[in-house]
C-alpha cells in the first residue's frame, strides 16, 4: 500500500479500531457510508493491505467495534460493531470469516487479553507488575449458555493471578 492511501476514507475523523491477536484494523469516518478492514503485517513489504470494506445505506455518525466477548464462535464472526448513520438509530453489524468447514475454527480466536485483572489495586500502586490474564472464546455447549453473553462463546480465563474472576459458569438452559 503506498503512503496516502487510506487517508481517502471519510470526510471527517476516524473511527480506528485494531485487533492485536489478528492483526488487522478497521476504519471508518465520520460522515462517510463504509468501514474499510486492512491488515498490518511489519514482515512484509507493503505492511498494510486492505482485506475488505462494506458499504452502508447512508453515512456514520458513530462506529464502535464491540468487545471480543460479544462476538458469536460458532459463526467464525470476528468482529460485532455498532453504528449510528444519518436516520439516529443503532444497528449492529457483524463480520465473519467464510469457513469451507463451517463451525468453530480455533485458529480465529487466538489468546487475549481480557477483562480480567492481574494486579490488585494495592499490587499495582505499589509498583508489581504483572503479564495481563489472557482469554479464549470456544463456543458455548448446546446444552447451556454462558451467562450475559446469550449463549454465543464461552470465556476461558488463562493463568493470571490477584483479583481475576473465573470465567462465568454456564447456566443450564430451561423452557
């Protein structure tokens, strides 16, 4: 990609959002009517290369990507975003891999870094510093759901130490 290439996206500020375990970034303007993917790679030559955009109806206000934890696993989705356009209403959008496969695939959701902490507050004002406690997404059983996350991935915490929660107990499902 040569240098200047993706300043030709909006008419207004970006909306950025990159994705450490996968390497890529989103972009979206303000006032403009699409979201742009590319990825970086410092390996390679080009270091950014653009993998896909979608076209909205009308243009963005607001675009946010959603937390990994919302996403839905067995749909190799990858990202969920929110986004505010021209008519004031909220939609969501989701973005997914093609899979020949179809379900689950681990290799879209390598370890993160998650919402749970390592150091205790007492810990981190008095200097400790420790790795962040690192997450998976597999899919939630069919069986049960993982609570307040209606169902889509269960979270497993990695190592960590301190305040970290465990990850949430799936719930049995009733009717």
């Amino acid at each position: 990609m040569k240098t200047g290439q993706l300043s030709n996206i909006g008419v207004s500020a970006f909306f950025i959002y990159y994705d450490t375990t996968l390497g890529y970034f989103a972009l979206a303007g303000r006032g403009d009517s699409q979201v742009e993917f590319y990825q970086y790679d410092p390996t390679t030559e080009n270091m950014i290369d653009k993998l896909s955009s979608y076209k909205f109806n009308d243009v963005t206000t607001f675009f946010t990507m959603l937390p990994k934890e919302s996403i839905d696993c067995n749909k190799n989705e990858i990202g969920r975003c929110a986004r505010i356009g021209q008519k004031k209403w909220l939609e969501h959008y989701s973005f997914n891999i093609p899979s020949r496969l179809g379900g689950y695939n681990k290799e879209f959701y390598p370890p993160f870094i998650g919402n749970n902490s390592s150091n205790t507050a007492a810990e981190w004002i008095s200097g400790v510093d420790k790795e962040p406690v690192k997450t998976t997404l597999e899919p939630a059983s069919k069986t049960g759901a993982a609570k307040g996350l209606g169902g889509l991935s269960r979270l497993n915490t990695l190592g960590g130490s301190g305040s970290s929660a465990p990850a949430p107990a799936a719930a049995s499902a009733s009717g």
